[in-house]
C-alpha cells in the first residue's frame, strides 16, 4: 500500500497494529517521512466517530499493510445562482438565492 495522504479516511484495526483491537476511523493529517521497520509509517491524523466528527487527535504507529482505505458517499451537489425563486406575500417577485 502506498502511504496515505493528508485527507484519507482509514479504518485502523488489530491488523495495523495490535492496540487497536477496537478499530478506529482515522482522518490524515501527514504521514511522516521518518525511518521506521520495514513497513510501518508514523501518522497524525484525528480519530473520528460514526458520524465522521473528530473526537480526538492522534499520532499513531502502524503497519501499512493493516490499513484499509474508506470510500465516503459524495457530498450532496450545491447549485450556485440556482435561479429565481418567489416569496409568498410579495406579488412573487423573484429574488435571486446563492449557496455559499
């Protein structure tokens, strides 16, 4: 596996290392470069929850190998300028809406 990238989503189990008999949903935040055993990576990142918030931060020593990408669902679209829209009680004069 190649080393995870600032952003990636990993679920870390007992298979990366063995302090994670309960595993662990992992936001990176940088995989150091440092010389370590043959596979084995030093990363910080946050522990996040089910709902993907981060609950604490963390550096953690792992095997590459253990590591297993997670594939979140694509965010819901936002349509910049969507188009007019009408206010009830205003003779429905169109006023225009942005996201963002």
């Amino acid at each position: 596996m190649l080393p995870p990238r600032s952003g990636d989503v990993l679920q870390v189990t007992r298979a990366a290392s063995v302090q994670f008999a309960e595993p662990i949903l992992f936001r990176v935040i940088r995989a150091h470069d440092w010389h370590t055993y043959d596979g084995w990576i030093w990363l910080d990142g946050y522990e996040l929850n089910s709902a993907l918030d981060a609950v604490a931060r963390r550096s953690i020593f792992v095997q590459l190998d253990g590591l297993r990408a997670v594939r979140l669902a694509a965010p819901a679209s936002r349509h910049l300028n969507a188009g007019p829209r009408t206010v009830p009680g205003r003779n429905a004069s169109p006023i225009r809406v942005r996201v963002g």
